[in-house]
C-alpha cells in the first residue's frame, strides 16, 4: 500500500506547470531543496522516474504521463472535500481583478460557483487593463488578479499560455498593395507589442487605422471592416473570426495568462476564489487538449 502525502501530490502538479523546480517551490512557497525532496518521495513511493531533469527545465517521462490524469483526479477530489467542509464558514471580502477580455470567459463559472458553494463571501471585481491590475496589486488594492503579460511575475502562477490570432470581420481580405490596415487597444500594451514586433520582425508594412483606450471601440472598428487586430485564444467574440496562416501576416506565438497575488496574507475567502481560479483554468485546458 502506497502512503501519498497530498504535498508531494500538489508539488507534482506544480512542477508539471512550470517546468522548474525553483520556480515550482516559489509559486507554492517551498524552498527549491523541499520541492526536490517531496518529487524524490514521490517517485520512490511509485517506484519510478517521474520527471527527466534538463539543465533548464523538467520533463514527464512516460511513467508521469501516466499518473498525471489520476493525480490530478486525487488532487481534486481532496479539494472538493475541503471545499465541503469549508463552504459554510468561508466568509469576508475578496479584491478580485480580471484583464479586460477575459472576464466573459471566466466571471459565470466563478461567480456561480461562490454563490452556490461560499454565499457569505463578498467580491469586488474590476476588470482592467493587465498592467493597472498589475500596479494595484502591487500597491495592496487588490488580493488577486489575473492579467495577460509579456513576461512571468515574480511569485506569479502561470494559468494559462493561449495562442494568439491576427482576427478580422468575416469576409474581410487584406489588399497587398497597401500597409496592412491595424487597430490597437493602446491599454493592451501586450497584444499590441507581440503584434508590432511580428510584424516589423518580418519587414511587413502597416498603418494604424484606429487607436483606443476601449476594447469595445476596438472591436467595432473591426467588425466594420476597418482593419485587423490581435486577440488571445478564448476571448474573440462571436462576431469576428480568426485569419487564414495564408493571409501573409506573421504567425504571433503564445500569450502568458498569470495570476497575481497581493503580498498582504490570504484569508480563506482569497484562498478559496484563487483555488477555483487555477481549477477552471485546468479543466479548461483539459477540454482544450
């Protein structure tokens, strides 16, 4: 019979995410030589190589990609359990902040969530720019954020890495013999960077048709066909559609989702929505796979 301790259990997952041993231990709060112990037992306990260890990063071997799904099932249920014990006693204010755009993809699941599980817990959410979110968690104002960045925060949980698409209006085609036509959201300086230096890494002409601090606008200018813009996978509207590889524009990579945390200390209230957090965006990339 194999004693699991649920720390090595929840250091696994967490050096699946990351990739990194140091970078594991900060997100859970370890030191690098405790997270190394807890995978050492792990994989003692099992009786196998759980990871291949890589001068910078860290790998499953086939023997981990065969737990991962039943850790995870084992993780979660132990969550579920807490949260079961806990939901009547979960109480006080959370200072949640969600990146402009991505507050459709994750508010109902959430708020749903808080109102059948933890209805005595009260949320104030602001949905902003990422680097305002950013500035206000650093300045205490909010207890968590998730915000879209150029590069990893420091102590920040990686949530998701989601493509990003050149979006148009359906049936828009781009005319070769002009600047390729681009409307920013100038408070979005991560989209507008990765779509910039693609562009001017391949020597593509373009024109800047419309500049707003509004999403909104931003989207409107492209429903009616006045350029083009750049979107993270799973907050496009309905209304617009991703562009052909064939359109000539440059292919954009990966975008970084995190979540931030106040440096003040968590109550069980920000405990419960930052756990829920990482949940949905769990299943959600499951589902995705």
């Amino acid at each position: 019979m194999i004693d699991l301790d649920t720390k090595q259990l929840h250091s696994f997952l967490r050096l699946v995410e990351t990739g990194s041993f140091s970078k594991a231990a900060r997100q859970i709060g370890c030191s690098q030589a405790t997270m190394s112990v807890r995978i050492q037992k792990l994989e003692e306990a099992f009786g196998a190589l759980l990871f291949e260890r890589g001068h910078h990063e860290v790998s499953l071997t086939a023997e981990g990609r065969d737990l991962l799904p039943d850790i995870r099932s084992l993780v979660d249920l132990q969550d579920r359990m807490a949260r079961r014990l806990q939901s009547k006693r979960v109480i006080g204010e959370v200072r949640l902040g969600i990146a402009e755009g991505f507050e459709t993809a994750l508010l109902p699941g959430l708020l749903g969530y808080m109102l059948r599980n933890h209805a005595a817990a009260e949320l104030d959410i602001h949905c902003l720019p990422s680097w305002r979110l950013q500035q206000m968690t650093e300045a205490r104002s909010l207890d968590l954020a998730v915000v879209a960045l150029t590069e990893e925060a420091p102590a920040a949980a990686v949530l998701s890495r989601p493509r990003l698409h050149w979006v148009c209006a359906p049936g828009f085609a781009l005319d070769p013999s002009v600047p390729v036509p681009v409307a920013w959201n100038t408070d979005n300086c991560f989209l507008q960077a990765a779509a910039a230096s693609a562009l001017e890494d391949r020597g593509i002409a373009y024109r800047e048709v419309l500049r707003s601090t509004d999403p909104r606008i931003v989207q409107a200018a492209v429903e009616a066909g006045m350029g083009v813009t750049v979107m993270a996978e799973g907050t496009m509207p309905r209304s617009l559609s991703v562009m052909s590889v064939r359109s000539a524009l440059p292919p954009l990579g990966r975008g970084s989702i995190q979540l931030l945390e106040g440096p003040a200390p968590q109550s069980e209230a920000v405990a419960t929505v930052k756990r829920q957090i990482e949940r949905a965006y769990r299943e959600a990339e499951a589902a995705a796979a």
